[in-house]
C-alpha cells in the first residue's frame, strides 16, 4: 500500500475537526432531502447508471441479453423506483422483469425502528433454533419458490449478505437488491466510480499480507487486538474479500475462504492471543445503551451494560455456555467472529426509515461506509457437519449479535518490518488519500468522490459535550435530532 498523506496535510476529502477534537468534523448528507419527482422520465437517466454498475452489492450490471430476472422487494418498496430500474433493465435487452414481495414467500409483513437494537437478538434467533434456518426466512422461502421455477437466470434479493443469499437461496442469486426507497435510488454510495471503490477495497485485502500483528481501538471503548502467523497472512486473504465489505478479522476470512479443518487448526493457534474490549451503541438492527464486551481468548467472557440488548445477549452466551460445536476449539457459542470493514466513503446512515422499515436490517447501511468496523458474534461454519449438528440440537447457525465502530483505528504490524501502519486512522480507510486513489479518482471526476458525504456528530468525540453523559446511555434521542441535520456546521 503506497504511503498516505499525512492528515496534518489534509488530504483530499478529510474534513478537518472542530477545534479541540481529533476526529473530523461532522458532516450531513443534506442532498438526500431534495425534492422528489413523481415523473418516471425524471428518473430514468439515473436508472440507466444503476443496471450498468458492476461492483459491489449494489450492482445490476452482469446482465445479459435474454435475461429473464426475478426482483423480491420489501412492503416499503418504492413503487416508481421499482418501474424505472426495471424499465431500464428492459431497455438494455433483459427479456423479462418479474417482482415478487417477501410477504408473497410467506412472510408477514413487520415494522422496524432503530430505535430497537434488542431485535437484532430476537429476530435472528429463532428462525435458527426453531426452524433450523441457515441464514433468514426469507433466504429459505425463496429457495423453495426458485425450486418450482427454473425459468429464472437471475436473482436480485435481500438488502445484504450475498454470499449468504447465494449458498441459502441457490446460485441464481446475482446480487442484493438495494433500491427500495427513493433515498436509496438518489444516493451517492450506489454511484462511485466502480473502479475506485475496487481499488481501495483490494488495497486492504493485499495490506493483510504482511501482518503480524492486528490492533483496533476506538473512543468508544473498543480495544482489541491478536497475532497473525506467516501462514494465517496467506490463508486470510484468500477469504477476506467481498466487494465493499472486507474481513478484518483474520480467523473469519480464513473460515470464508478454507475448510473446516483449516479453520479449526488455525483457530487454535490464532484464539488464545485474542483478547480486549469491543464497546459501541449500535448494531444492523439500530441503536442501544452503551454496551462494552470482553473478549480472551476469543470467546465473549463479559457483557456490560447494553440495556435490553445486553440482556438478550448475555442470556445466549449463558444457554449456550456448554455447547461444544464441531469444528470449533472451545466449548460455547460466544466466540469473536467477525471485524468487518466497509469502503464506501459514500455511505450513510438512513434518514427516511430509520424509525419505520419494513426490514430487521434498518441500521445496516451504516456500517457500509469506509472505515466503519462492524464487530460480530457467535460460531458460525458453513461445513455440513457443523450445520447439522446445530440443527440436530436447536442451535444458532449464524453469528447475529453486532456493534459497529465509526470512528475505529485498524493497525496492522508489518511482518516485513516490524512498524505499525493504519489501515484505518479515526474512522478513514487511509487508502482512500493513498497517491494512487487519489490519482484515478482525479482522472474519474475529481477527488470528491473521496469525500465522506456523512460523519455522524458524537458528544466528546468529534462535537461538544460527554459521550458518557449525553450519548452513550440513550443514542436513540441524539441521533433523532441529529437525522434533521441539526448537528452539522
């Protein structure tokens, strides 16, 4: 990875911070409130740029002639959105364009706010002891539906997760649908240059390479780090890459990429050197009290504080305290599974349905934005002898409990020689102001592309107040006021 510019330069796109705070200063993606148009025409020309993306999960672009493409949409769809992708999708010589709802799979419709947290826990939960589902009910109705309809040569589904969609719902599936609401269509994260976002996202996959060593850290509370082998830096990237979401955890990306018994000898050696504190407020689903988890030995040895969710959370690490799942180290469920990253400087925190959604994912696009860490949870394989031995005794399949970090350092110890670098420095992925991003993006349009269009305000980190005393136990009433754009100067 070619050498950043040093912030005290101010690189193209880092926002200088407030004075007496270290983190850049909060911005508001103020374009997102423009005027909506009813007119389909006013559209099309930005739907025509939507079916031609090709990378990341909001591409539609691997499209053929012939094609005929199934579309699964939520309740909250919005319906001229809807008409226009697809009318651009016939224009290119799809041959056919059908939608179904998730509550045509057999879903009842639900409404979601951020404002609960708690649910990521007890909406992900029992599908997967109950029903024995992999991945999400939606995931394993679509499969059974594609099973009877083999007419189909592509799939668009789901708001996140591809590859899970792609091994629960079948290899028809050619990416999310990510388009549900006219906030999503208009966004500037589903218009990045395909070839920037590319070149940051293989830039971090490569740094890894060269690791020995791994440290994250955050104001937040989080601070966790674990040795990486000669032989783990080989094995990680080979699993670590997936388009605008890229595994920062070593063990994870050695579990996407190898099998089980890869997995299991590297996880006895890489476990016992992982050790620290993940602490944040938010997760996939939205927002909670404060939460701060202990980890040693790369099993969850403490939760405090989290209020309801932290309550949910510790109840599962207790049930399922004794549970020795095949293909894992330790007896339990609660190991450290994933610290991934998202690399779309673009990306933004939802404001027309954080408080009203129609998916359990209502936070997600938060996490999506470059250099937010996603923390998660919980043993998880997709070895047929681990998913049957889960299914077999009512257990979790999938990691499902997460807190996100925005303003996290990610620093790798070069193995080559032995200095500490930032892949990550307060909330930026530093090859986004590395010299040969900032050149392609000068010949793609111009550095603005590089700029983050949102970064939250967060009392005591990057705005005036205490984080302890006027964010962290109750986050909901801050971030309501600061989705008006109250906060931004």
């Amino acid at each position: 990875m070619s050498a950043p510019y040093p912030l005290s330069e101010q690189a193209p796109g880092v926002p200088a911070p407030l004075p007496g705070f270290d983190y850049p200063a909060p911005r508001f993606p103020g374009y997102l409130l423009q005027e909506r148009t009813d007119d389909l025409e006013e559209l099309m020309p930005l739907a025509r740029a939507h079916v031609r993306r090709r990378y990341g999960r909001s591409a539609l672009g691997d499209v053929r002639p012939g094609d005929e493409l199934l579309i699964v949409t939520f309740p909250h769809q919005h319906e001229l959105v809807f008409q226009a992708i697809r009318q651009a999708l016939l224009e290119i010589g799809v041959a056919k364009v059908d939608r179904i709802d998730v509550t045509d799979l057999g879903m009842e419709v639900k409404s979601y706010s951020a404002a609960e947290g708690w649910r990521e826990i007890t909406d992900r939960l029992p599908p997967m002891i109950e029903e024995g589902i992999e991945f999400n009910v939606a995931a394993a109705a679509l499969k059974r539906f594609l099973d009877d309809r083999p007419g189909y040569t592509g799939v668009y589904a789901g708001e996140a997760g591809r590859s899970h969609w792609k091994r629960a719902a079948g290899k028809r599936i050619r990416n999310n649908w990510v388009y549900s609401t006219y906030e999503d269509f208009i966004s500037r994260a589903n218009g990045i240059p395909d070839e920037i976002w590319r070149t940051v996202d293989l830039m971090v996959v490569d740094a890894f390479r060269d690791a020995a060593e791994v440290r994250i850290t955050s104001p937040e509370g989080t601070d966790l780090g674990w040795q990486v082998t000669p032989q783990q830096a080989e094995l990680w990237p080979k699993g670590a890459y997936i388009s605008g979401h890229i595994l920062g955890s070593t063990i994870q990306g050695i579990r996407f990429g190898h099998p089980a018994e890869t997995f299991l000898r590297e996880a006895k050696t890489l476990m016992p050197t992982l050790n620290g504190v993940i602490g944040g407020t938010s997760n996939h689903t939205g927002y909670f009290p404060h939460a701060s988890v202990t980890i040693e030995s790369g099993m969850i040895t403490k939760i405090e504080g989290g209020g309801r969710y932290g309550e949910l959370w510790r109840e599962v690490v207790e049930r399922y305290r004794d549970t020795h799942y095949p293909g894992f180290p330790y007896p339990g469920w609660a190991y450290f599974n994933d610290a991934s990253i998202g690399t779309n400087p673009k990306s933004y925190r939802q404001i027309e349905t954080l408080w009203n959604y129609n998916d359990s994912w209502t936070n997600l696009p938060e996490r999506a934005q470059a250099g937010v860490i996603h923390f998660g949870f919980g043993a998880e394989h997709w070895d047929q002898t681990f998913l049957s031995y889960a299914k077999e005794n009512k257990l979790p399949t999938m990691h499902f409990p997460h807190v996100h970090n925005l303003f996290a350092t990610y620093e790798i110890r070069r193995r080559s020689t032995g200095e500490w670098v930032k892949l990550i420095d307060k909330g930026r992925i530093t090859a986004l102001d590395s010299k040969r991003v900032v050149r392609l993006a000068s010949s793609l349009g111009g550095t603005h592309h590089l700029e983050y269009d949102w970064i939250p305000a967060v009392p005591g980190i990057n705005y005036p107040g205490d984080y302890h005393r006027d964010y962290a136990p109750d986050p909901v009433s801050w971030i309501r006021r600061e989705q008006n754009g109250e906060f931004a100067r």
